[in-house]
C-alpha cells in the first residue's frame, strides 16, 4: 500500500464529516436503561461548540497488520473550522498528513512535499450543510433504534465512582440479526471499488486504488463475526472515550478464507476549549485544486 494513497483514508475517517464519526459508529451502543443514557451522551456530545479527538485505527487481515492510523484532530463546529494531524503506518515505515479548514477553504498537505493543496467553496454551503446534517443524525438515529430492536437489553451501563458511566455493548453469532449481516456484507463487497467523488481525487498522493489494493477483496460468504463497543462517559455527561471493534469472515474470489479485523479508539477532549491550528500561506507554495459540481 502506498502511504500517501491511504492519508486521505485519515483524512476522510477524521476531518471532513466531523471528530465524532466513531463515536457515531457506536451509537448502536445501547440497552433499555444504557441505550438511553448512551443516545443522551451523544447528542450532549455532538451539542459541543469544539472540541479535540485524539483518533486511532488499525486493520488485520488474519493477524498481520495491514496499516494503522493515529491523528490527533480539531474541530470548531460553530466556525466551520478544523485541522488534523495524520500518522500513517504501513510496512514499518509512517508519513504525516496535515489538514486545515479555515473559512471557505480546505488546505491539503504531505510531510513528503512542501507543496500546500488548497479547495474553496462558497461559504452558504456552510448552511445547507447544517441543515441536511441535522436531517441526516435524525434518519440515522431511527435506523440505529429499529436495528437494534431487543438488543437494547444486551447493553451494559455501569455507574462509575467518578460521577461518570460505562457502557459497553458485545454480539456476536446469532445476535446480530440477519438485516444487519445482509447490510454488513454488501457494505464489505463494496468497500474496496473505487468511488471517484470529492476533492481528494484530485490530490497528487492519493491514489484510492493503491491503497484498496492491500485490503482483502471479499465476495463471499460474508459474515459479522463480531462487534464490541465502550464508551466512557464523564460526570458532565459526555463521551470522553469511544472504543470499538469489529470482526468480519468471508473468501475472496480465490476462495481463501480472511478474518478481518478493525479497531477504532477515540480519545475527545478540551470540550468548548479548543482552539484549531491555522497556517499562512503566504509565502508558501500553494495549488490550487479547482472543484467540480458533484
């Protein structure tokens, strides 16, 4: 896999929907009692003005490590601005991305160039993007609720000495319903084709084929063989720490058998209190990357 190719893999996981995406994956986190605290958590969570998340994830195919990534990201969601700081590892070696939006701009850069990769759209998009945003939590949410339908009752939430809570959720075999396994394996089927939308195409060192290319292409017999989560909620009632893995069988065309393997860690600090990383480019060399109408 070619490290600059994956960096935009961070960057998509990190940055441009928001911090809080993984914490968002494990919404399913839930119980009668836990699912309640955990949705209140969240939406408290999502609430915040700004907010640092410190990001990890890592992916195995039958226990070797195929790559891993660890950002520390910043995001002001009333100023529409963020930045992110990527660590790739891949075959022993890591490259730094680093990611920037201020104002109407998105700002790309590699540690292996001095060159700075620049976006703009206008600004009203910043608007709409608020409001399809609030339309597209609520969809989700009565998906998640309808999902995990009696399995709210396998959820743990534990009060904690602290003034804060545990929550943590484990399926596996038969719990997880056959609608999920089918949404499962046909997410997985397509997860390695090759989507051509979004600036990040057009970046010099991103190339969505290379790096798909050392993830196990899975046609068959896919099956969730497990799902975990915990989330550590503090006294204020906000999800500081978000955890969560996942374990997917399946054959490839050849017919070989994968177990693959990916864990997520999300550390969310400095709620209300962070200030996001600015660069000046003047002085700097800039490209700009002219935006298409998708």
């Amino acid at each position: 896999m070619n490290k600059k190719k994956l960096g935009l893999l961070a960057l998509s996981v990190g940055v441009s929907g928001s911090v809080l995406f993984a914490s968002g994956f494990s919404a399913m986190a839930s119980s009668t009692s836990g699912y309640d605290q955990y949705k209140t958590a969240f939406k408290q969570t999502k609430a915040v003005q700004n907010v640092t998340g410190d990001l990890s994830v890592s992916v195995k195919d039958n226990g070797k490590n195929l790559f891993a990534i660890d950002s520390t990201i910043k995001e002001d969601i009333k100023n529409h601005e963020g930045s992110g700081k990527i660590n790739i590892q891949e075959n022993g070696k890591t490259q730094t991305l680093y990611v920037y939006k201020q104002g109407d701009k998105k700002i790309f850069k590699s540690s292996d160039s001095n060159i700075y990769y620049v976006t703009q759209e206008k600004e009203k998009k910043h608007h709409d993007r608020k409001y399809h945003r609030g339309e597209h939590d609520q969809d989700v949410e009565y998906v998640i609720d309808a999902l995990m339908g009696g399995l709210r009752n396998d959820v743990h939430a534990v009060n904690k000495g602290n003034g804060g809570k545990e929550v943590t959720l484990t399926l596996s075999g038969s719990q997880i319903s056959p609608v999920v396994q089918a949404l499962g394996s046909v997410f997985v089927k397509h997860a390695t084709e090759k989507h051509e939308y979004g600036d990040h195409h057009k970046l010099p060192f991103f190339k969505e084929e290379e790096w798909k290319s050392s993830l196990p292409k899975l046609t068959q017999d896919i099956k969730i063989k497990q799902v975990s989560t915990k989330a550590e909620i503090n006294k204020q009632n906000l999800i500081q720490e978000q955890t969560a893995q996942l374990i997917v069988t399946g054959k490839d065309a050849a017919g070989k058998e994968h177990e693959v393997t990916v864990n997520i860690k999300l550390d969310l600090s400095q709620f209300n209190h962070t200030v996001t990383d600015k660069v000046e480019l003047k002085g700097k060399k800039v490209e700009t990357i002219q935006r298409e109408n998708h």
